[in-house]
C-alpha cells in the first residue's frame, strides 16, 4: 500500500463509520436566514459528499443558549433549523459519507461583520482576550442552562440520524474562553491557575451529551492552541500541561480530538517533531483529527491576500504521517470549497482546482 493509500482505508470507531480518512473541516459561510439554513446548503454538502470525502462535519451551529449566535446569518441547531438538517444529513450519507454536527457557542467573540446583532455577550469573565472587556460574565445558573443546551442538540443530532457530533472548544468561542487563562478571571470551580479546573466547563458539556447520546454515539471535541484573538496563544506550554488539560476531557467521554492547527505539521514543543494532533494522540490515547492548510500552500489568513495554486501541496507528507499513525483522520477545509471532488482527485492523481478568497462568496 503507498502512502497516499492510507488517505483512503477505512475507518471506524462507535456509530462512526467512514470510507477513508478525509474530513470536511467545519466552515463558517453564512448562509442562513434567521438561523435556518438556505436551500443551496443541501446542495453545497451533498456535491462534498458525491465527490468522496469520508466524513462531513458542519460548518458551526448554534445551540440555543443565551448568546450563542455569531450572526443570524449562522444556523442553528434547534427549532425550525432541525428539519432542515435532516433533509442534509439524509442526502450527505445517500452520497457515501457519514456526518456530524459541529455544535457551536461564540461567547465573546462576536462576528465583526455583524455589530448590530442584538444577542447578548456572554463569557466566563467578560473578557474578549486579555485586557479587553465586554458583555457579561457568565452566572452559574446560566452555566447549567449552557451545559444542557449542548446536550440538547446533541439529542437532536442522534435523533435526526448523524453519525457523530463535534463540540467547537477551539479558536476562542466559549469553551475555548474557559480553557484560555487570559479570558477565564473566574475564582471558581471553573477557573484558576489550574487547567484542569478550566476545562470542567468542557467536561461538563461532554458528559452531558454522552448522558443524551449513550455509550456507542461518537464524540468529537474540537481544540486548539491558537485563538483568533491571539494567534500566539497557548493553553498548554509543554506536555505536561497538555496532558493535564486532556485528562479531564477523556474521563468525561471525549472519543476524537479535532487537534486545529494553522500548520497541520508545525511541531508543537521543542525537541520534537510532533504536530499537536501528534501530541494529543499520544498523551491522551485517543484518535485524533489533524487540520490546518491541508492540500495547499498556506494558511487561511495568507489566502485572503493570494491565490493559491491548484497542485495539491503537502498531501505526500500528510499521507506519510497517517500512515506512521502520528493522526487518524485528516481534515480538509479551503481545498474543499475549491474542489468538491478534491478526494476523487487525489486519489487519480489529478490535479486539483484552486482556491481564491472569492470562492468564499458562493456556496458552489
């Protein structure tokens, strides 16, 4: 079996059950009305899925939470949204792929497109980043409501028939607020110096989805080091924080990591050449999901300010490190919106179509 095969055995843990390794990396593309999505979101997941990815994660969907909304031009996961995923979910696997929702909570940080947006601003100090106030700190009651309102879509999502669910605790949305000690001030069970206190409100979320899924249904938890206040940013500064700050996460049910990095193969702590996914796997025992400038030439803030060209770059050493098993899945995010048949594509050797930011536009 070559290297780039690996791409495409199967692959299968819990109620996930996936034709090869590649993943569509959730992406926000505004395409809702009111938090219900557009009729052309059907065809733009459906094309992904007849084009041979593996496994489709949803762009960010809100739970219904007090400010959980980016922008009514995000989806929901809940009310007159719910019947509209399901006629998705049921056309994304009728073309061969499984899917998951990726359930979303934006805290303090708001769409800048949208500063209208009258939804409250909600945080677990009533910070943004560091030094920068806004909205409101989280009580505990609206803690608990929070909690279950994860839980709640999770139910949906099983409900509705997805293969799996993803929790967004990265980029500096709300569970990442809690995990991050520059926006997590809290003197409480759920903040202080110690990682391990700042990731209960996470476990919490995740226990309470595994109460309303069960045993079998898979979990994904998105992470990430990085946050879009602070690229520089960093939760855990060496392994042994970053083992502390996933031990509680795997004993409340965490089945995937979705390990986000800008570069999918920049090392993550010196004297090593691990990726974090490769960090992350190996601390925690888990399989995990490696993302970041997949299948091209830079990383997504460079390619709002360039194009890109179509030849499928780093895909030999993406499959090289598959194939040694520093990750498990592969998610794919830009190369995707460009070329819908991108995995076929690969898998035959041929080129690919390229990205430009104003693919971004459309829902093609």
């Amino acid at each position: 079996m070559s290297q780039i095969d690996a791409l495409f055995s199967p692959f299968s843990l819990k109620s996930l059950k996936l034709r090869n390794r590649i993943v569509m990396a959730p992406m926000t593309r505004y395409f809702a009305m009111d938090g219900t999505p557009r009729p052309e979101v059907l065809e733009y997941y459906s094309r992904r899925s007849k084009g041979g990815v593996g496994l489709i994660i949803s762009e960010g969907t809100t739970v219904e939470a007090i400010g959980a909304a980016n922008s009514p031009a995000t989806p929901n996961f809940y009310g007159a949204a719910l019947p509209i995923w399901k006629r998705i979910v049921d056309d994304v696997q009728a073309g061969g792929a499984a899917m998951a929702p990726q359930l979303w909570h934006v805290g303090a940080l708001r769409d800048p497109m949208t500063p209208d947006h009258d939804a409250p601003i909600v945080s677990p100090s009533g910070l943004m980043a560091a030094g920068q106030p806004i909205g409101e700190t989280l009580s505990d009651s609206v803690i608990a409501d929070t909690i279950q309102a994860f839980g709640r879509a999770a139910s949906a999502a099983k409900r509705l028939g997805f293969d799996a669910v993803e929790l967004h605790g990265a980029h500096g949305y709300l569970i990442d607020q809690f995990f991050w000690a520059e926006t997590n001030r809290r003197d409480d069970r759920y903040g202080g110096s110690d990682i391990a206190a700042r990731a209960r409100f996470a476990a919490e979320i995740v226990q309470a989805v595994r109460s309303t899924v069960g045993e079998e249904f898979a979990i994904s938890l998105r992470i990430s080091q990085w946050k879009q206040q602070d690229y520089g940013a960093r939760v855990a500064d060496s392994p042994k924080l970053l083992a502390a700050w996933l031990e509680p996460l795997v004993d409340a049910g965490a089945d995937i990591f979705h390990c986000s990095q800008r570069r999918f193969d920049a090392p993550e702590f010196p004297d090593s050449e691990l990726s974090f996914a490769g960090w992350v796997k190996k601390l925690s025992g888990k399989p995990v999901i490696a993302v970041g400038s997949i299948g091209l030439g830079n990383d997504m803030a460079s390619s709002l300010v360039g194009g890109e060209t179509a030849f499928p770059a780093n895909v030999e050493e993406v499959s090289k490190r598959l194939s040694k098993g520093e990750f498990d899945l592969v998610a794919v995010g830009r190369a995707l919106i460009a070329d819908p048949e991108w995995p076929r594509h690969i898998q035959a050797g041929e080129p690919t179509k390229a990205f430009s930011a104003d693919l971004l536009r459309s829902l093609d």
